[in-house]
C-alpha cells in the first residue's frame, strides 16, 4: 500500500481528499480495461490510479490534481507497478 499525502488537497463529490492511497499492485485486467477506457497511454494510466485508489476517485477528480501533485502520483504509480523511477 503506498500513501501520497497531497500538497493541495482536492475536493471530490465524496469530500475533500488529502492523500491518494494506492492499495495494490496494478494487474493484466486493470490494464486491459484502462485500454478500453482510453487510447492515450498517459489517461490509460490516470484510469488504472483511479482504480487503485482506496478514495475511489475517478478521471475527472485527477483534473483538479496541481502538477506537483501529479508528479507525486506518477512516480508512485511506477514504483508500485514496478516500473522504476
């Protein structure tokens, strides 16, 4: 499970989220469906973060992410994926 505690908090229908916690490791299946969702690779990955998220976001709360805050999710999302810094 890895944290990331957000430098701008983000207010989603659900409430304001503070961290994004990605619970696992992304699978074959959640990648096939991100390919299904969208054809760039760029969204394809915001699509497998959303699912991986415990806070449940989806597509559109990433929009509100400050490009800090997208930075930090990237590079965890390659950590967690095993896909290096």
């Amino acid at each position: 499970m890895t944290r990331i505690e957000l430098k701008t908090p983000i207010t989603t229908p659900n409430g304001e989220v503070r961290c994004i916690t990605l619970s696992r490791q992304p699978t074959r299946r959640d990648l096939k469906l991100a390919q299904r969702l969208a054809q760039d690779e760029e969204e394809q990955v915001w699509h497998m973060v959303c699912a991986l998220s415990e806070e449940k976001l989806t597509i559109e709360d990433t929009d509100a992410l400050t490009l800090a805050d997208v930075r930090q999710v990237m590079e965890a999302f390659r950590s967690v994926a095993g896909l290096g810094e």
